[in-house]
C-alpha cells in the first residue's frame, strides 16, 4: 500500500515538474472539454500527464487543459493539424467531418454494457477503426471510454411520448439528431460548453449524458430528475496527428505509446465506479433519478432503435454485427 504522505509527495513532484517545462522539454498539450477531476476523461488525462512528467522527464512535459479553457471539440482537430496541440480526447461523435465509421459508437442501444464496450474496443475490429482517419492526418491512439448516457428534460421522462416535442441539445451528430428526431422531439447541436445555460435559459428542454457528465457541469440543476435510460455510449478517441507521431524519435515513441496503452487500460476499468458514484452524488445533491421498468425501458428501444437502418452504409454491416457481438 502507498501511503498518504508518499502520495502527496508524489503528487507534488508532478505539479513540480508540471510548472518546470523546460526548453529542452518537447511540450505535449492536451485539451479536453470536461471537468478536471471526478470524471473519466479529466482523471484520465491527469492520470496520463503525471506518467509522462514523471517517466519521461527531462525529454517531454505535458499539460492538461480541461473544461474548453483550450479550445472547444470542433476547433481542437483543427488545432492538432496546426500543431497547437499534440493531444485531444473528443467523443466518437465528433468526428463525423472526417470519416463515418465512428457513428457505429452512437448507434442507440448497441452496447449493453461498459464491459460489453471494452470487449468490442479492444477487439481486431475495434482497433482497426483505430486508423480510420489517418488520411486526413489523424491517428487514433486508443478508446477512451465514459460510461452510458440518461435523458433528463425539464419534465418527467417515463415514456417516449413524455419527449414528444420537446427540444434536446444533441452533439455534433448526425445519429443523435436522427435518433431525437425518432422521439418527435427536436435536436440543437450545441457545443458541450453552452449547455447548461442552455437548459437554464430554455433554449433547449433537455439533454442526455453520462452520470459524471450530468453531475460535474451540474446538468441535474436545471432539469426535473434525471431519467436511467442508458440508451447510447460516450466514448473518447484518444487522437493526435500523424505528422506529430511519426516526428518522434522512435524510441521515445515507443515509451510515450507504452504508457498510452498502460493508462488507457487502467482509465477504463475505473469508469464503471465513477459513473455508479457520480450518480449516487447526483441523488445526493436532491435531484431525482428514475429508473424504468423493462417494459418501459423496451418502449425507447423500440422507437430509437430502427434509426441503425439509415447509417449502416456509413458504417458497414460487418462492424455493426461485431459490435452486436461483443454484447454476448
Ligand atoms: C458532449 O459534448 O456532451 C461530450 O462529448 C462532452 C465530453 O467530452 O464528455
């Protein structure tokens, strides 16, 4: 067991070496959108920065930039191509401008499970989509995952027809508007940033999320309960560009994506018990959870599930059945 003392201490060696960037240093930045701590991607990251400062230090310093203090989702792909920064964790839903293969990832109740997740992102199948933008300058390092999302309005949501005409703020993805959209409800992308204001201000009605997300931007304030629907994934790619990977000296690379890979496993098997806490904290907090029944469960997989048909070109039958699988 590590002691508190050796903890602390090694918690401010990172900071240390955080702060000390110095010129011989190369500098990996790395924005993210979501809150620094208590959350799957900002623990991740942190997580990946303090092995980086504390293994390769002397060669390489990374900082995190968390909660869009960076850039936003859709300017941080623009952003590794300029060179701005060397490392982004966007949710598989941002992608679409560069290849539709990750809208299998937002297909509504594909997987059954974060285990079921991991078995598909750690497959040949799930790895080979790895490379799937590599033409346009980008490389996936791994899957990051962030748990299953839960629908919340500003009313109660039993059944689907509670969100009948009712506006949801949806990422920049074409499934999630085709999937409100199957609920005769409305969709408006906006950026993960203006969210809450939106459901403040009733520019939108309602969201959907994970628990660590509803809980950490504080979602649950401003809606009525928060409605277990667990309906869709949120998951990460792990993304930098091809130009900065293949820059690297070859051994440095290999120890950089050696630690990649350590953290990456260890990331995602504590989503699972972050997720559970961030939704014990919301009820904590007073707000509402509601859980369905089968029967009610089943009455949105039946109106949201049909929209698969309409981006299986975009995807291919074949992964879509090897996602199908990893439920099993
Ligand atoms: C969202 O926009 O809702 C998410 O992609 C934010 C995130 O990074 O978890």
């Amino acid at each position: 067991a590590v002691s508190a003392a050796a903890l602390f201490a090694a918690a401010s060696a990172v900071s240390a070496a955080d702060d000390a960037c110095s010129d011989d240093e190369m500098v990996i930045k790395f924005s993210h959108v979501v809150a620094d701590q208590g959350h799957p991607k900002g623990d991740a990251a942190r997580m990946l920065a303090d092995r980086v400062n504390e293994e390769l230090d002397g060669e390489a310093c990374m900082e995190v930039f968390p909660n869009s203090t960076l850039f936003d989702d859709d300017k941080v792909l623009e952003a590794l191509l300029l060179g701005d920064v060397q490392l982004a964790a966007p949710s598989l839903a941002k992608f679409e401008a560069y290849t539709l293969k990750y809208r299998l990832y937002d297909l509504p109740f594909l997987f059954s499970s974060l285990d079921a997740v991991e078995r598909f992102t750690t497959s040949d199948a799930g790895k080979g989509m790895l490379t799937a933008m590599e033409d346009k300058g980008y490389m996936g390092l791994g899957y990051w995952s962030s748990g299953l999302k839960q629908f919340s309005a500003n009313k109660p949501l039993i059944l689907p027809t509670d969100a009948a005409g009712l506006k949801f703020r949806v990422q920049t993805s074409d499934v999630a508007v085709a999937m409100i959209n199957a609920l005769d409800a409305s969709a408006q992308k906006l950026a993960f940033k203006e969210v809450y204001g939106a459901l403040q201000t009733g520019v939108v009605d309602g969201q959907e999320n994970t628990w660590s997300n509803i809980y950490t931007q504080k979602f649950f304030e401003v809606q009525d309960g928060i409605t277990e629907t667990n309906h869709q994934l949120l998951a990460y790619l792990l993304v930098t560009s091809t130009d900065w990977l293949d820059g690297l000296d070859p051994d440095f690379r290999d120890r950089f994506l050696t630690i990649v890979e350590e953290v990456t496993a260890e990331a995602n098997a504590s989503v699972a018990a972050k997720e559970q806490a961030n939704r014990a904290n919301i009820i904590d907090a007073g707000s509402e959870v509601r859980e369905l029944s089968p029967e009610e469960r089943q009455a949105w997989v039946d109106v949201m599930k049909p929209v698969w048909a309409e981006f299986e070109n975009d995807i291919g039958a074949d992964l879509i059945q090897a996602a199908v699988e990893s439920n099993n």
